[in-house]
C-alpha cells in the first residue's frame, strides 16, 4: 500500500510563497522606515540647537546667567574661556586644532554621546556655545557597530527574499520539467503501448496531477476505441472474404448450366437472348467476386505489412469505358427510358486497373439509374474528374436523407462499400454530397493520370 503523496493547487501555493515575500518586503520595509527615523535624529538635533543657539544668544547678555541650563543634558556657555576643560580637550582648542563655527560636532565622553555647536553671533561678537547630551547606553543606534550591523542585516535580510523567490520559481519551474516530460512520453508512445500508471510521484500541485490522469484516461479511452474499431474491421474483412467465398459455389453452378445450356440444339432467339444476358450476369458475379477476394487480401497484407501483388493495368480513355457502362445501364434499366447527359469537356486517358475502374463507376452509375426521379443522369468529364448527377426521387423507399450534409447509404448491396474500398485501393478520391432534391458523386483521378504509359490505349470490348 503505498502513501499518497501530499498536493496543493498551484494557485494556493503561489498566493502562500508570494505572500511570505511581501511580508519580508514589508518588514524590510518597516525596518528602513524606523532606520530612517533614528538616523533623522541627528539633523533633528542639530537643526533644534541651532535654534536654541540663535533664540538664546540674543536673549542672553554675556553675564546673565541662563536658565534653561541643565547640567548633563543642556549646557550652554559664551566664549571659548568659559567652555569646561574637557569640552575643550574633545574639540582639541587647545592643541591648536581651529574651530568651526556654526556646525554641530558628535563626539563621545564618559560613556555618553555629545552634540556640541560654537554658535558666533555677529552683533556680539563671541561664540555662544549649545551642548546636548545623551546617554549611549539608552540609544544604542547611534553606536556605530550597530550602524553597520543593521545594514548588513538589511542586506542579507532583501538577499534572502530574492534567493527565496528564485527558490520558487525553480521549484514551480521543475514540476513544470516533470509534467512537460511525461506529457511527451505518453503523447509520442503508440496506443497499443499505453498502459495505466501512476502519476510521477514529483508532481505535487493538483491540477498537473489532474491533468495527467485526465490526459492518460482520455488515451485508454482512445485505446479502447481503437481496439473497437479494429474489431468492426477485422469482422468487414471476414465479411468480405466469406462473400468472396460463399459466391463460388453458386457462379460455378450457373456457369455449369449456362455451359449446358448454350450447347442444346432446342435453344430458340428469345431464348440465346436470355442466355446472353445470364452470361454476362455470371461475369460479373465473376468479377464480383474477384474483387471482393482481392480488396481482403489488400488488407490483410496492409495490416501484416506485407506486399501486394498488383491488379493488372491497362490503358484506356475514360469516356469510352463510360459509353460502355450507359450501355449496359440502358441494357438493364430498359423500362425507364433513361436519358443520359454526357458533357465532355476533356478527353481522360487513363492507366489503371480497367476492371476494378469498371466496377466502380457501374456502381455509381447503376445508384444514379435507381434513384433518379426524372430518368435523367448528367455525367461530366473534367481534366482530372468524373462527375456523376441525378435528381433524387424523395417518394422512393431507398431515398437518402434530405439533411444535406448527410453521406449518401444506398446502393446496390455492398455497392457504397465497393466503391469506397476500390478508391481507397487504386489511390483514388470518392466525393459524395446530397442536397433535397440532388446527389452528385464526385471521382477524382489524379494518381492514375499521372502514372499514364506511353502507349496506345486498348479497345474497350
């Protein structure tokens, strides 16, 4: 039994990592901000004693004593005589060192930090000096190791969230890796070789896994459907093969008796008339059956990937072989006076299979007689095409279905199979369109004129 691996939507996942990110920009932020505040302290200090600087002096005589004085935290003295020793000493008056007037000085005494501003004032001429003093134990942002921590800090704090992004495009960039290559595995594998799978176990946000499993049940599904369809296929070529069959007994029966038959001395006109026609009935049961037994065995050496002996070829003009099938089809369709519209607008020479080509356009023809509600079939001859025309007789009971964009099922028997298996055997293209009153068989021979030999056609019989 094995354990689930735990998921989560990439969607939740996102919101969750990027959120993380924001809050560390954000803290980072906040730190900055108060940084900014501590750090504006100084300008803070010194723009106030310049203020008190300015305020006191003037209000201040040389001898007056000031009130707002408060030793160790606001000193003020006029003069450099009256500045304390140790003032002096920071400032380094003594050693020579000048003095700049009006600017704040930071210095450090005795554990606390001192800002101290020589003020001249002009209209008195002496130097009026402002001392503050905090303690740097209290505010420790003003050490100046912390200084440096604090931006070291900053910086491996922001370098933190940068490499925590990357981690998660990385991580969302391999699971998409994953997904592509198991994708292309299935995709490019055969159907017979899919099988049911686990999911990669690497793939963790649900909707990939979903996905998957999607795809991989939408190609069993596709497999199933394959190997269904190969069953319909595999039980046409039985068909075909024990029709092929079954038809040999019967034709050899008939062409036994018709043998019998022509030889008798008793046979009248009317009757060799009829013999006639049961001769050539017999002959295309003969044909018939021939191509029945080679349309399965073209499949089955198709589906063993085998080599197929071709029909015999030959060469001929396609409007002579059409003269041909209207005489026939006037021959059996005596009784409607069928009226045929041949339109030739180029002369086909063809090098192919005449007996399967015979086949086909018989049965297309032969369908146009059958269902035609005037007795009129057009029939035009193209460069490349044959195109085959009658006016639907809707009253019929064989009609086709007056939705024109539904494929025509009618014929003679296997007639609509003959014709689709003998194109897709010669290389050949069948169009049939139906519209409400109309149907029109489209043949088209691109693959046999281009295979002409350079002969002289034969007669057709």
């Amino acid at each position: 039994m094995s354990i689930s691996q735990p998921t989560t939507t990439l969607h939740r996942y996102l919101n969750q990592r990027y959120f993380m990110i924001l809050f560390g920009l954000v803290i980072l932020f906040v730190l900055l901000v108060l940084f900014s505040r501590y750090q504006a302290m100084d300008d803070t200090t010194n723009y106030y004693m310049h203020y008190e600087a300015e305020v006191l002096s003037d209000h201040y005589q040389l001898s007056e004593p000031i009130v707002e004085y408060d030793l160790g935290v606001k000193e003020y003295y006029w003069g450099i005589e009256n500045l304390p020793q140790h003032y002096r000493d920071l400032l380094e008056i003594d050693q020579g060192k000048s003095l700049a007037l009006n600017e704040t000085y930071g210095l450090q005494y005795q554990g606390k930090f001192v800002y101290l501003l020589p003020y001249y004032h002009q209209a008195k001429g002496k130097v009026f000096f402002v001392v503050h003093i905090f303690d740097m134990e209290n505010d420790a942002l003003f050490y100046q190791n912390w200084h440096q921590l604090f931006i070291l800090s900053v910086f491996i704090l922001f370098v933190g969230v940068v490499c925590y992004s990357v981690h998660i495009n990385k991580n969302i960039t391999k699971q998409m890796q994953v997904f592509h290559h198991w994708i292309t595995e299935v995709a490019t594998s055969k159907l017979s070789d899919i099988k049911p799978q686990a999911v990669p176990e690497r793939l963790t946000f649900e909707e990939l896994t979903a996905s998957a499993k999607n795809l991989q049940n939408s190609l069993l599904a596709q497999r199933q459907l394959q190997f269904e369809q190969q069953k319909l296929i595999d039980r046409e070529k039985q068909f075909l093969s024990s029709l092929s069959h079954e038809l040999s007994t019967p034709i050899a029966i008939m062409s036994a008796g018709l043998t019998v038959l022509t030889g008798s001395k008793d046979i009248n006109a009317k009757d060799s008339k009829t013999l006639n026609k049961l001769k050539k009935a017999i002959q295309q049961m003969k044909q018939l059956r021939q191509v029945l037994l080679l349309l399965w065995r073209a499949e089955q050496a198709n589906k063993q990937d085998e080599p197929l002996q071709k029909i015999e070829k030959r060469l001929f003009f396609l409007d002579e072989l059409i003269e041909h099938l209207i005489v026939r089809c006037q021959s059996q369709f005596q009784q409607q006076e069928l009226a045929f519209i041949v339109d030739k607008k180029h002369q086909v020479k063809l090098f192919a299979p005449y007996e399967l080509l015979d086949m086909m356009l018989d049965n297309l023809l032969r369908n146009a007689c059958q269902y035609s509600s005037n007795n009129r079939v057009i029939i035009t001859l193209n460069t490349q095409s044959l195109v085959v025309e009658n006016e639907l007789d809707v009253t019929r009971e064989y009609h086709l279905s007056q939705e024109p964009t539904e494929a025509a099922n009618y014929g003679y028997g296997v007639g609509l199979v003959l014709v689709e298996k003998i194109a897709q055997y010669l290389g050949c293209q069948v169009k049939l369109t139906t519209s409400a009153h109309l149907f029109k068989a489209e043949v088209f021979f691109n693959s046999l004129i281009d295979d002409i030999m350079p002969t002289e056609p034969e007669e057709i019989a």
